[in-house]
C-alpha cells in the first residue's frame, strides 16, 4: 500500500488527497479518509484562526502536502489505524535535519586534476559531493550513537544496521552509496582516513588509468587537423593502420616518427571506437584549436576567439576609420569592378572621403584622403585626432604620413582579417544594405544569411561556359551613381535616434565637432597628400605649376635659398573644380613658404576691374619690396681700393660718368572710367 507521508523540506507531510473528497461526493484518491471535503479544508488553510499548516503545493509530479503535525489528533489516529504510525519518516526526518551540503567538497572535486591536468566530469563532481555530504551526516550520526539511538527509540540496535537503513531511504539527492551496511561502513572508514580523496575512484588516480593518453589524443587530433580535413571515420581507420603498422605518422617540423609502442598497453594496442574519437576531437578545449587549424583564421577569428566591446566616441572627428572595397553589384564593360576607398566618421556614420580606381593601389588611398580633407577644410575644420586604417596599401606610409604625431596624433593600425575591429566595415555594410540596396540589382552575397540580401547568378551557356548575366556601367557612371549615394547616405538619419532625434549622419556630424582638433597645418598635409612637381624660382619672384605662375610671399624669401640653388619642390592639391589655390615649395626637405597665384591685370586702362587694380597693386607691390631689399642690401657694398706693399698705389675706384639719359619710370595711374568716357564723347 501506497503511503500517505511524505518528508518534505525536513518537515513529515500528510498528502491532502488521502484525507480529502470534493463536493460531489467523489474521493480524490481510493484509500481517502474522506474526513473534510476538499473547499473546506482549503478555506481552513487560508484562514488566519486554522492551525492547520499548507506544507506543499500541488505541483506536476508533486502532491499537495499539509504539515502531520498540525493536523488534529483524531486525524493523526486514523491515519496510524489505516496507514501505520510514520516512525520510519520520522526516523528519516532525524537524518535529513542534519544533512548539509559540502561546499568544501565542491571546490575540492572541481579544482582536482588527474593525469596531465586532466579535470573530472561534472556528473561525477556532483555524485562525489553528494556522497562527501551525507558521509558526513553518517559520521556525524555515528559519533553521537547515544543521542541517534534515542531518537530511533531504541538501545540496542547495530549502528550500521540503521545507518544502512537510513542512507537507502534518504533520496533527496542522487548520492549512489553502497546499499549494505559492511561497504557503507568501509566507504565511511576510508572517508575519515583520507578525507574527500578517500571517495575518488582509482581510475581518476594517474594517467595510465586513461584510456586515452594525452599522446593518443595528440595523434588523433593531428590526423583530424591534416589538410584534406579527412572525416572522423578517416581518422578512425588512420589509427587503425597506425597500430598495424600499415601507416607511419612523423612529424613534419622535427622529422620524428611516432613510436607504436606509446599506444600500446600490457602488449596490446589501444583499440578505440570511431564514437570515442569523435568525443575527443569536439571536446571544447580541443574544438578551439582544431577549429583554428581546420577552418584558417579569419573563421576563427570571427567565431571562436574571444572579441573586446567597444563604445563609440563621444565627439566627431574623434576618430576616422578607412577601408577599401570592390563595387560587385555593377561592373565595367570589361567585366572587371571598381574599387573605391571610403572614409567614415567613427562617431556619426558619416562618410567624408570616398575615392574610385580601376586598380587598388596606392593612389587610391591618398586619393580617398584629399577627398576628406577637401571635405574637412570646407568645413573650417582641424586635423582629425585618429585614424584606423589596415596595413594592405597604407604600411607603406606607416614610417611618414601615417606615422602618429606626424599629422594625426593618434594611428590605429588593424589586421587586415580582422574585419570585425574596422569601424568602416560595419559602416560600410550600412551603405551597402541601405542606399546601394536601393539603388541598385543583386546587392549582397550569395551566401547570406537572409533571402533578401543573397545573390542570384545567371549564368550564360556559351562555349566558354564561365559566362554570367551581369550589370555592366563605364567608369564614369558608377563613379557618379556612388557620389550620389554618399550624399544619400549623409542625408539619412543617424541610426541611434534616441539621442539624436531628426538629426541625419551629416548634421550629427557637423553638430559634435571635437573642440581639441589640432590646427590643420596645410603646408605639412600637402607635402603628404598633394601633387608634387619639381620647378624652378624665376625671376626671384615664381615658380611655374600647369602653366600658371605662382608668387612668392615675399622678395625676402630667397634668402632661404640654398647657395647657388633656386630649385625646388611644389606642392599644391587641387580642389572639387581642379583648380589650384596655394603651391607649397620645399628646398631639402625644409619648408619655404606659400605660393599664390600670380598677380595679373589688363593692360588697357580703360576696361579696368576692380580685380585689375588690386592685382595692379599686388604686383607693384611686391616689386617695390625687392628694390627695397636690394636697396638694403647693397649697403653692404663699398667703395675700395687695393694697397700693394713695396708697388706703387693702384687706384682702382671707379670713374663716375654723368648720365646722359634719365632712367624711364613706369607709372600707372588708376583712372575714373567715367570722366575718361565722358571727356571722349565731349571731344566728339
């Protein structure tokens, strides 16, 4: 017969359903005592006067419990006439009080290792603190066999007899001791000898209770790692022929062959099933690195190896990332792509430098970086305080212009495989999903996870039979479709909305400037970026670039001028229209000044602007600052004669000869168009 009590949380329960029927008469269970219906004794348990005390809920696989020693008398009778007396739970409730969990156990199995660093199971850490815990409680109990035996209600009854009895009935964890009193004893003698090591079984002792040694996991895992990436079942068979003596395995890098006699054991070869190997070679610390062999590392990189979390900057132009691309979605007639060059802003998403090339070269790059700064110096703005670029065409520059502290303060160079670190990446994949998606057919991969970004390829069956339908576009068009995406793009709104509420990229761009931007120096960014030409100073005043003549800032730069030498190095960038503002000129590497160009006016008077009077006055001015100059100069001439010892006086100063013909002056005179006009048509 089925028994009603049931201990619970170290309290002895009744199951409700044997004292309960309900309202229609009908019992909850066939042995009920049907002594209170099932509302009412529910009514009673919800009342603040009842003594009776809910010990449990009815849950799925559990009774509802209330507590046996609240229930009356009278119940407690005809429970002991019809069911027994609950000694046997009472007993069992003595030894649940005293059970406590061993955390100490815990941390003893959890921490011990076997073999070389082998750890055990968690099954079998569990099961050890299990059975560490209530051999406590026994040890406990046999220590104070007086006070056990009274609660009992006995004296002269075997000890391990009733702690025998009371282990098998105690089942509220999983602990698997033995179930006789004689092992139960042994097990309990050897824990109090040698503590927790005492319960570990002798083949978690030492490595050669192993199956598999670590140099039969090291064979299998390299079999598993070769480059055909064989299957497990090749392996398996691999390792059979090992063992056969069919095969040798050596090691490439020493040469080494593996010795048989390490897989085998007393004389007999280590048989292993293909079940056994596949266990080894998924376990997690070997996955990790069977992965990194099997599947290369930029796989591993992206799925396996752990990845830092990153905040974005707070302030634009705090940090800008670069990354290059193929254009895949629209190629050239040819059938070769563009590649193009973007630079984001790390902070808004904005994109401000964007370069395109039939070929990725460097040029491409420094390309890319004149459209940023074309950009930035629109702007008013500074230096930008860092970039991320990736070593494939910048390493180059790493050593001058990308070197930090030479014009950025702070580089940041990434691994080219590592797209997950580059900012422009992920930016990137934005444009691309976004506005190129919009814009243009099959954008995506053929790959991809989600249907609406995978790619479809037709392919033409000619007799070349590698031929597909494509959208083809010159250079030109898909250099102008990606201009007019860039703007797009900008103008979208920022995606963190929350924060910049109806603000696009562009204006969250423009709104949160970093206020500690280095000044921009443009002498120093052009020598870097700029086109460069060697030319000459002419006439002490310019230098020729694309056959315009740009001036010097002063006469007085000449003097800056190595001996004998008026070549030098130009440096200009061109602007949006291809034209050029300002020429920077170098003389061994050091700078000599800014080049604007060439003051100009109309040689008519009459159809003078007012752009030829001030180019007039430029001009003129910069002439009457070199006879300045020479003026100042020549004053450190003077007149000298040569006094020869023992030889007669040789006057050499030179005769001054009265000048026939005054020196003509060129004079312009600024005249008033108007009175000159009026005067002519008086005269007519």
């Amino acid at each position: 017969m089925e028994t009603p009590y049931e201990y619970h949380d170290k309290k002895l329960g009744v199951k409700i359903k044997y004292l309960v029927y309900d309202r229609f008469e009908r019992c909850f269970h066939a042995d009920s005592l049907k002594l209170i219906s099932y509302n009412a004794l529910y009514k009673r348990l919800n009342s603040k006067k009842s003594t009776e005390t809910e010990l449990r809920r009815a849950s799925l696989g559990c009774d509802a419990l209330i507590l046996h020693s609240s229930i009356a008398q009278d119940w407690k009778d005809q429970l002991a006439v019809k069911f027994g007396k609950p000694n046997e739970e009472i007993k069992k409730s003595w030894f649940a009080q005293h059970y406590i969990a061993d955390r100490e156990a815990y941390n003893f199995y959890i921490d011990y290792q076997y073999g070389e660093n082998v750890k055990l199971d968690p099954a079998v850490i569990q099961k050890y603190v299990y059975q560490a815990s209530v051999l406590n409680t026994v040890l406990l109990m046999k220590n104070n066999r007086k006070q056990y035996l009274k609660a009992l209600g006995c004296t002269t009854v075997d000890i391990w007899e009733s702690l025998s009895r009371d282990v098998n009935a105690f089942r509220e964890v999983d602990h698997k001791l033995p179930t006789t009193k004689s092992s139960l004893r042994f097990k309990a003698n050897k824990y109090a000898k040698e503590g927790y090591a005492g319960i570990i079984s002798d083949k978690f002792g030492t490595q050669n209770a192993l199956k598999v040694t670590s140099k039969i996991e090291n064979l299998i895992l390299s079999l598993y790692c070769l480059p055909n990436k064989p299957y497990v079942e090749t392996v398996h068979e691999m390792y059979e022929e090992f063992l056969n003596g069919e095969i040798d395995v050596f090691d490439i890098k020493t040469g080494e062959l593996f010795n048989k006699n390490d897989f085998f054991k007393r004389g007999k070869p280590v048989e292993l099933t293909v079940a056994t190997v596949w266990n080894y070679i998924t376990a997690p610390h070997n996955d990790v690195i069977v992965k990194k062999a099997r599947n290369g590392a930029y796989d591993f990189n992206h799925k396996i190896r752990p990845h830092v979390t990153r905040t974005p900057p707070v302030y634009s132009m705090s940090k800008i990332s670069l990354d290059d691309r193929d254009i895949m979605h629209t190629k050239l007639h040819d059938g070769s792509k563009v590649m193009a060059y973007y630079a984001f802003d790390v902070m808004s998403g904005a994109m401000i430098g964007i370069a395109h090339s039939k070929s990725k070269n460097h040029e491409l790059y420094i390309d890319c970086l004149r459209s940023m700064f074309r950009f930035t110096t629109s702007k008013g703005l500074g230096v930008p305080m860092q970039m991320e670029v990736e070593q494939h065409l910048v390493s180059d520059y790493k050593d001058g212009l990308m070197k930090a502290g030479n014009l950025f303060p702070f580089v940041r160079w990434c691994n080219a495989t590592n797209s997950q670190e580059k900012g422009a990446e992920h930016l990137i994949g934005m444009k691309k999903y976004g506005v190129e998606k919009d814009n243009n057919q099959n954008v995506g991969r053929h790959y991809s996870r989600r249907d609406s970004n995978r790619t479809t390829i037709q392919k033409i069956f000619d007799e070349h039979n590698d031929t597909y339908k494509e959208a083809k576009a010159s250079f030109e068009q898909i250099v102008a479709n990606e201009l007019q995406e860039q703007i797009a793009y900008n103008n979208e709104l920022h995606s963190n909305q929350k924060k910049y509420k109806g603000q696009t990229r562009l204006q969250v761009f423009l709104n949160n400037i970093n206020p500690d931007l280095p000044k921009l120096d443009l002498a120093q960014l052009t020598r870097y970026i700029g086109n460069h030409r060697e030319t000459t100073i002419r006439r002490n005043q310019y230098v020729t670039i694309q056959y315009e003549k740009y001036q010097l800032s002063s006469p007085q730069i000449i003097r800056k001028l190595a001996p004998n030498n008026y070549e030098v190095d130009a440096y200009y960038l061109p602007n949006d229209k291809n034209e050029i503002e300002s020429v920077y000129i170098y003389q061994n590497g050091l700078f000599i000044c800014e080049c604007e160009p060439k003051p100009t006016f109309n040689t008519a008077n009459s159809e003078w602007t007012d752009n030829d009077k001030i180019g007039y006055e430029n001009a003129t001015k910069y002439i009457s600052q070199f006879d300045k100059m020479v003026k100042e100069d020549s004053q450190k001439l003077q007149k000298v004669s040569i006094i020869r010892n023992n030889k007669p006086i040789i006057d050499i100063t030179p005769e001054v000869v009265p000048k026939q013909f005054p020196e003509p002056e060129y004079k312009y005179e600024y005249v008033n168009t108007h009175t000159e006009r009026s005067r002519a048509i008086n005269d007519l």
